[in-house]
C-alpha cells in the first residue's frame, strides 16, 4: 500500500499497519519490512503484542523489540 501510496505521488496519506506479534513469526512479515526501508518514504508499524504467545519469544527481533518496549522514554510516555 505504501509503495502505490509513493507511485501516485499522495505525499499527504499516511499507511499504518497494525500487526500483532505472532505476525512475525513467518518470512513474509520479514520481507515486507526489508523492502519497507528501500521502497517506501514513510510507513508506520504499530506492534500489538498481546502477551498470548504458546512459547517465550526468543531471537534478535524478540530482543530487540524488547529493548524498545521497556526503554525508560517510552515507558514515560505511554
């Protein structure tokens, strides 16, 4: 959506994707934010992570994600 969004030339729309964490449990999820970075201008990713995961999240995303969630701005904020 962002990248027609981009191909139009609609600089004012703004493309919001709200993904839960399970959605990044599979490649694809992975390759549309690769390609996310290189073909698009601006694109937003709400993470609703609704602590309902079978397993402990493990790996760099889950790390990473992690690192974003708990960092002391963004527990200020929210």
């Amino acid at each position: 959506m962002a990248v027609g969004r981009d191909l139009r030339g609609a600089d004012d729309e703004h493309v919001v994707v709200v993904a839960g964490d399970a959605a990044f449990t599979c490649g694809i999820s992975y390759e549309a934010l690769n390609n996310a970075k290189s073909q698009t201008k601006r694109f937003i990713v709400v993470l609703n992570d609704n602590e309902w995961s079978i397993a402990k999240n493990v790996g760099a995303i889950a790390s990473y994600l992690n690192t974003i969630t708990t960092h002391p701005i963004v527990c200020r904020i929210a």
